[in-house]
C-alpha cells in the first residue's frame, strides 16, 4: 500500500484522538498539519475547504479530510482520511459509554475537574482558527464589522444559512462589478 495513505490515516488519527471540542477544535491542527507541515495543500486552498465544508450537512473534521483525502488519492484517500478522523472519537466515546456515566462525571471531584480543565483550552483551540482564517481571508479593520455583525445576528437567533447566501450573493456582485471596471479600465487603455 501507498506510504501516502498510511500518513493520510495517521495525521487525521492524531488530530481525531487529541481534539476536543469538535470540528472548531480541530480547524488549526488540521490546517498545521495539512497546509504547514505536510504542504498537502495550501493556505487559500484550505480556506476553501473549510468554507465547502462549513456548508455541507455532516461532521466539520470528517468533511476536510474527505476532501484532502479525495485530492491526494480519490475515493480510498477519502475513505482513508475519514476513517482516521473518525475512529479515535468512536473509541472514545465508546469507552465513555461503557465506563463513564452521567453520575460518576458529576459526582467524582477528579473527573469533574479534568473536564473543568479542558473546557478553557477548548475555548482557545476554537478562536485560533477564527484568528488565523481572518488573516488568510485578509479581513482586515475596515472589513472586520462584517463576521462581528454575522456573528451577534446569528447568536441572537438568525438562521445561519441565510448569511452565507448572501454572502455568496454579495461575493458574486462584488466580484462582478470588479472585474467589469478593470475590463472598462482596459478597454478604455486599447482605445487611447
């Protein structure tokens, strides 16, 4: 077998075991991973992805690594990339389900400080992705009031999915109206 798909397993196996939190968890180890240390793809590259995949109905993690996969080596890097994301958290939980209720992470003051401690760094493994998206996506002062205000709207109860037709809907104006000036600026330039 391919050495390929062997580290395509065992990167999304190390990001899926030492996670938590979720797919928001995982964004800036899978983007470390993928984009700094093994220059799978690169940084504009994976932006996309997460926006793709941000939009699909199902897991975060397992939606960019079907993606990575699929690019590297098609249908069984796909296979082989979810797969690595996906069985540290079934193991886990299914450890979780068989040793840890409800009541013993409740009333046992050791596991309930352990998760009291993961809670924090969840936190932090949630906003770098945020940081590290908004430098790429070059949000800069003047444009930053945009994810702010999506972001309060969608907190108080708007629906998500709206924001990012609109979004698509004023990326497709704006990039319209660009390209069409610069082809007036050019067409302009060949008559003189």
């Amino acid at each position: 077998m391919d050495k390929l798909y062997w580290k395509l397993f065992f990167t999304f196996l190390k990001i899926g075991a030492f996670t938590f939190g979720g797919g928001w968890a995982m964004i800036s180890l899978i983007e470390r991973e993928v984009v700094d240390k093994n220059k799978w793809i690169d940084r504009e590259e994976f932006l996309d992805l997460l926006a793709i995949s941000q939009s699909m109905p199902g897991i975060l993690a397992v939606n960019i690594s079907v993606s990575i996969g699929d690019k590297l080596r098609g249908f069984r890097g796909s296979l082989t990339a979810a797969l690595g994301t996906i069985l540290p958290s079934f193991l886990i939980i299914l450890a979780i389900a068989i040793f840890l209720t409800p009541d013993i992470i409740k009333n046992n003051p050791i596991v309930s400080r352990i998760f009291m401690g993961i809670r924090p760094c969840v936190v932090a493994l949630i906003v770098s992705p945020v940081i590290t998206s908004a430098r790429a996506a070059k949000i800069s002062w003047r444009t930053v009031w945009i994810p702010i205000v999506v972001a309060v709207l969608i907190y108080i109860g708007w629906n998500p999915i709206v924001f990012i037709v609109l979004g698509g809907l004023g990326g497709y104006l704006w990039f319209t109206r660009h390209h069409r000036m610069l082809r007036d600026k050019q067409r302009k330039e060949d008559e003189k």
